[in-house]
C-alpha cells in the first residue's frame, strides 16, 4: 500500500524522500556474506604437537593446583573399593563350612 497522496512514480524513483523510508526498505537490504576457509598449511609438520608438549608439567600443575578436588574424589573412591573388598572377603570366610 502506497502512502496516502504519492504518486506510484514516486516511489519508483530511487531519489525520492518516500524510497527510503523504513516501509519500503525493511528487508530488502543486500548484505555481503563474508566466507573463512581454515586450512593447515603443507608446510606444517607438527600439527598436534603443542598438545602434548610438556605433558607432565602440565598435569602436575592441574593437580596442586587442585588438589583439594583431587582429595574429594581419592578418599571417597579409595574407600568404597576397599569396603567391597572387606565385604566380599567376609562373604567369602562365612561361606566356608
């Protein structure tokens, strides 16, 4: 629907007032699409190599940093393995005669 009192020429003309008002114009805006293209150069031997450069240091340095998680997770898992072995080895004692 054309705006009350302009002509359809009007609004035909790219330079007219009415051409560029939001009602003419919403979507119809070209946006350029950009492409990225990652590749790995030929020339690079090591491709993985930063992962496991000093691996130890790494770890070691995850662990004393954390290592009061670390003792949440020990404690309660050394303890449950230890409790099945008590139990089944009593289990096993009682069934013996």
């Amino acid at each position: 629907p054309a705006p009350t009192g302009v002509s359809s020429a009007a609004l035909l003309d790219p330079s007219s007032r009415f051409r560029k008002t939001k009602l003419f114009t919403m979507g119809k805006v070209a946006h350029r699409l950009s492409e990225v293209v990652y590749t790995i150069s030929p020339m690079k031997v090591g491709v993985m190599g930063g992962l496991f450069k000093d691996w130890a240091a790494q770890m070691t340095k995850k662990v004393t940093g954390n290592w009061d998680a670390g003792l949440f997770f020990v404690v309660p898992t050394v303890g449950v393995y230890q409790y099945a072995a008590w139990y089944k080895e009593r289990e096993k004692l009682a069934h013996r005669y």
